[in-house]
C-alpha cells in the first residue's frame, strides 16, 4: 500500500459515498454471496449518480433515453455499496483474487473530481493497478489521473467508423461525443500515460464490416492504443434493443485478425476480404494461423492485464464471444469450426 504523496490532492468531499461494483466482482470481493463459473480477476466499479448518465450512447442501459434498469451496465447488474466498505474489501482481498482495478465512469458534471478521489483512495487502501474507462479528458486531467495513481486510461471508441459512431454515440443519437475528438483524446493520452497504456473499446456487431473493424483495429495499433473487443449485447430498454447480436462466425475472424495485429504478426493491408467486407485471408501462412488458433489466445477476452469480465457479453451457457478463463480443447475445435479451418489445421 503507498501512502498519499504530500502534493497529491485528496479532497474527502469529491470521494464520493457510494459506488456500484459488478456482481461477479462483488462475490469475489466478499460484499455479495453466491458462486461463479468464472471469477473475474479485475475489480470491476462503476462511478454512481442519482439517474442516468448525460451521454446518450444507443447500446448502453446508463444512456439519457435508456428505459433499461439503472443497475445495468452490458447485461451485467452493478448493485451498490458504501464507497468506504468497498475500499476496505479491496485492501484485504488477497493479491491472486484481485489483480486489477477498473472503474467504468459514468458521464455526468463532476465525474472527474470523483475518478480523482477514487483513484487516490484505492491506491491508498492496495498496490494493485489500477484502469479507468472515461469519457474523453483534457490532457491536465488526464495529467492528474495519471499522479494520482491511475497505471491505465480507456476512451472507448465503440464504433468501427464515422458513420456508425455518429449512429450510436454522436450527433445522430442526441449525444455529446464526436470522432475527431474522441481520436484526438486517444492520442493525447498516449502522451500522457505512454504507449500501450491506453485502451480503446470497439463493440462489433453494430453494423460495420469485418474490412471496417480490422481497418480501426490496425490503426488503433499504429497510435499505440490497445483496442479491446466487446460482442454487441441487445439490452431492453435501450436503442438498439432490438438489434440482433453478431454472428459468432465474424467475430471469431475478428479477434483472430486483432490477435494478429496487435501481437505485429499481420497488418490489414496484408489480409484480404470479400466484396461484403468478409476476412478470406489474414496475410500468415497457415502453419502459423494453425498453432496460433490451436493455443486458443486470440479468442480470450481483450482488454487490460488480467481482465477477463467474465459473461459481459454472453450467458454462461453461450455462444461465448471472449472467453474468461482457459479454452477447453473441445471449444478450440468448436471454434475451428467456426473459422471454417479443418479439424486438423
């Protein structure tokens, strides 16, 4: 545990009283009873307002317009805990349970003054690192986040191109963001925590073409940004409740081709796609797409270090788009299938 550094700025005021946290970081942290089929290893948080957040985001339950439960994030219910309860738990929770922090903030007035509060208070209470997932920042903030112990930032892109962005988290869905400045953030965050320590979301399934995903993915790995895979999850109440989720098929091109680019073994100008935008070819030779897909990494969950949100996604009877724990050798060979890759490749 570090103590609070003399010219770090820690108003007790901004901390706020309450804080939502996931149900499967719950169990694990000892706030919830229940049992898991798969622990999450990263403590998941969600800044709490009375109502829901200002932004207007078309697949979110927390959106302005949203008529989804207001403890919903994804499919997932984020109950609510006594801030101080939550900061004690996360420091006697043993290192191997917890080995991340995240904390999903939500889009209101003084969210900023409490993600300021909230990171300095959880590296007072644990050494574990710790994300945050914001809306865009200006540099000093994100300067300030940054000494106030956050390791990581996440601004999620969520759309795979302009149009669609527009679509579900822009001009054209009444809400504040735009993707000029949503890249542009992106950008100056690097400056400030460094390459490979910030993090974008893309949700597919939103529209774009598999060409469309792997374009963004490649360029977000030119800028130094890591970019997290998320399976678009219709939610009642929202937008797009009616929007169906993708097919497996695509997605399990999708992360192969992000697993390939991210880890420099592929580029998108060297993979091949179809008049529809399909992947046909990822520009490796197939020995090597072989073990690749054979060792099962490129269809875990992306994100941070140690983050797997166990079920974000996907019932735990599936399909399961991102996988949170070790692949079984009967999924590698469902998933195979998937790919349209034999049995013995």
């Amino acid at each position: 545990m570090e103590p609070l550094a003399k010219n770090q700025t820690w108003i007790e005021v901004d901390l706020p009283r309450q804080i939502r946290v996931s149900t499967g970081s719950a169990i694990v942290l000892g706030l919830l009873e229940g049992r898991l089929s798969a622990e999450p290893t990263t403590a998941y948080l969600m800044t709490y307002k009375a109502g829901k957040c200002t932004a207007n985001c078309g697949f979110c339950p927390q959106a302005r317009n949203s008529r989804s439960k207001v403890e919903l994030l994804s499919r997932v219910s984020w109950p609510i805990f006594p801030t101080s309860i939550v900061l004690k738990k996360l420091g006697t929770t043993e290192r191997d349970k917890i080995r991340r922090v995240c904390i999903q903030a939500l889009n209101y007035p003084n969210v900023f003054e409490h993600l300021t509060a909230l990171v300095t208070a959880i590296r007072h209470h644990t050494e574990v690192p710790i994300s945050v997932s914001c809306q865009p920042l200006n540099s000093e903030n994100m300067r300030r986040l940054a000494e106030a112990g956050a390791e990581r930032i996440g601004i999620a892109l969520d759309a795979a191109n302009e149009k669609l962005f527009s679509e579900v988290k822009g001009e054209k869905a009444n809400g504040p963001y735009t993707w000029e400045n949503q890249l542009k953030q992106l950008s100056e965050a690097v400056k400030v925590f460094g390459r490979g320590k910030v993090s974008t979301h893309i949700i597919i399934g939103l529209g774009e073409t598999e060409n469309d995903a792997v374009s963004l993915i490649q360029r977000c790995v030119d800028m130094y940004v890591s970019p997290a895979l998320f399976a678009f999850t219709p939610i009642r109440g929202t937008a797009l409740e009616k929007k169906p989720q993708p097919f497996v098929e695509s997605y399990r091109r999708t992360q192969l081709a992000r697993y390939l680019i991210v880890n420099g073994r592929s580029r998108s100008e060297y993979m091949r796609f179809d008049d529809l935008g399909c992947l046909t070819d990822y520009g490796v030779e197939k020995e090597t797409l072989a073990w690749i897909v054979e060792a099962g990494t490129p269809f875990l969950t992306s994100g941070c270090p140690n983050c797997n949100r166990p079920f974000y996604n996907e019932k735990p009877s599936g399909p399961i788009y991102n996988y949170p724990r070790k692949i079984r050798q009967e999924e590698i060979a469902e998933i195979k299938q998937q790919l349209g890759l034999k049995p013995n490749l």
